[in-house]
C-alpha cells in the first residue's frame, strides 16, 4: 500500500460525507502502463467510429429512418459512455490523481451506470424493430414510425436516469467508517457501498433490482424476439427470402453477443469462482470499453447500406 493509499485509510472516524474518495485500482500488475496504452487507443478508435456512423446518417438522407434512429442512438450512448469512463482512468492512473470528490465520484458512477443501462435497452428497441420488420411485414410502416420510437427511446432515457439516479441518491444515505479507499478502477457502485458502516441492505436489494432490469429483462426480451422471429422465418416457403430476412439481423446479433455475452461471462465466473481483484477489474473495463469500440465498426461494415452511404460520401468529396 503507497503513501497516499495509506493516508486514505483512516480509523476509528465516520463520515456522513466524506470530502473525498481514493480509488484504489490496480496493485502490482507489471507493465500495466501498457494496458492504459491500450485504453487510450480504444478510446481514440470509438470516438473515431462513432462520430463517422453519426456523421454518416446524418449526411445521407436514405438512412434518415426509424431503423436508424436506434442506431444514431446507440452511436451517441456508445460515445458518451467512453468519454464518461475512459478519460477518468486514464487521467487517475497515468497522473496518479487517485483521490476523487465525493459529488464527482457520485456523478461518475451514475453516468456510467446509466449510459451502459442505456446501451441494454437500445439493443431492446433494435430487437423489437427486427421483430416488427420480419414477423409483421405489412403493419411494419404504420407501427415502427419516428413518432413511436423517438417515445420509446425518450421513455427509456427518462426511466433510466430515474432508476440509476435514485440507487446513486441511496449511497447518499450512507456513513462511511475505516476506510476511504475504492478496491476498483473508477467508484464502481458495490465497491463504494462496501465501505459503510451503517446498513447497507436497501442498498443491496436496489443493485440486484437494477441488474435484472438492466441484463436479464433485456435479454429475456431479446432472445423471446428471436423465437418469435425463428418462428416467422420457418414459415416463410423461399429459401431466398428466408436468408435476406437472417441477413437483415445479422449485426444485431452480433452486437447483442458483443454486449452481452462478456458482461453474462464476467459476472456468472466471479459466481462460481474466485477471480482475483486486478483480473476482475481489467475484465469489467473491457466489458464495458470493448461493446462501444466494436458497435460503429460492426454497423459499418455489416450493413450495406451504411456500408454504400460511406462509400458514396468517400466519392462525393473525392470529386
């Protein structure tokens, strides 16, 4: 433990609020320097990506549609999100600035917290948008409209912030004791909780509310969609059309796999297993870095249309 890690820890005192919190992060882990390497590289690639797919449908007025509506969506949530964690971990560790306002640790882990929620029930939309498209054909352009998902995007936006905000406020009714230092890489939400001294039992039933409303309902939903899908698909007679309507869920398939799958990994090993701190806190910054990296680059490359509009744009200005 270094000098300020020791500072940070203090005994026999309790803080209604404390001033501020010290983020642990990682211990003796060789070349981690590499790592933060990496995450600024990411962080230039996803902000790269996601202003290209942004400008793209903006520039293009074919792909102004519901369909990427969501996807603008996704692109924006993606951008904010690494912007809201990537430049803090860098900023901490890399200039070793580990102590944290408690107000700002606060605004930090809701931020984070909700712009991931927020990436979650996007994938929702895009999965009830492919379920209207292939099992309701013709009803398809009177259901999805910019009207119905510009509600159901806003919707999530408020219910969100509203959720994540009020199990942020709950820390808010803590005293902190013993210690002032955060065993993670940012003011991750249970590890914060951890260090109080009162109950902490509202606290707890509220994560395990959130975390089933945020990764089990969304996947429930989704993957209840592709049966209903698989279903539609069976009945068509072509083959031909069968593979154009698999074709058309292809990206979101794999961005619901790029999401959730690492995060349902992560979280079902620290289960049943013993992960150690520093493996555990890199496999929650990738789970939560990588999905944002990939999403532009998938959408980019996957689906045609993007895929012709960037190409159309790339001649435009070349001429």
């Amino acid at each position: 433990m270094g000098p300020d890690q020791k500072a940070a820890v203090i005994f026999n005192a309790t803080f209604v609020r404390p001033e501020k919190f010290y983020i642990g992060g990682f211990s003796n882990v060789p070349d981690v320097k590499y790592f933060f390497v990496f995450l600024c590289f990411v962080y230039i690639v996803t902000v790269l990506g996601n202003v290209l797919l942004l400008s793209v449908i903006y520039q293009v007025k074919t792909l102004h549609t519901p369909k990427y509506m969501i996807v603008c969506n996704l692109a924006f949530t993606d951008l904010c999100e690494s912007t809201a964690l990537l430049p803090k971990v860098l900023d901490t560790f890399l200039f070793n600035r580990r102590y944290i306002v408690y107000e700002a640790c606060l605004s930090y882990m809701f931020f984070v917290y909700f712009l991931a929620s927020m990436q979650s029930w996007t994938l929702v939309i895009m999965a009830y948008d492919r379920l209207i498209a292939i099992c309701f054909p013709l009803r398809y352009h009177s259901l999805v409209t910019k009207q119905s998902i510009s509600v159901l995007l806003l919707c999530s936006w408020v219910f969100l912030s509203s959720l994540v905000g009020y199990i942020v406020k709950l820390v808010d009714r803590l005293a902190f004791c013993r210690s002032l230092v955060i065993a993670n890489f940012f003011c991750e939400y249970e590890a914060t909780v951890l260090l109080a001294c009162n109950d902490i039992s509202l606290n707890v039933i509220m994560l395990f509310v959130v975390s089933v409303i945020l990764l089990c309902i969304p996947l429930i939903f989704i993957a209840v969609t592709y049966v209903c899908i698989a279903i539609a698909l069976i009945r068509i007679a072509s083959a031909q059309e069968r593979l154009k309507a698999m074709k058309t869920c292809t990206s979101h398939l794999i961005l619901v796999a790029i999401f959730f799958l690492p995060i349902t990994g992560v979280t079902t090993a620290s289960f049943l297993t013993y992960i150690p701190l520093n493996a555990r806190m890199i496999s929650n910054c990738l789970t939560l870095i990588v999905p944002a990296l990939l999403n532009p680059i998938v959408y980019s490359l996957k689906t045609e249309e993007v895929l012709s509009s960037i190409k159309k744009l790339l001649l435009k200005n070349k001429c």
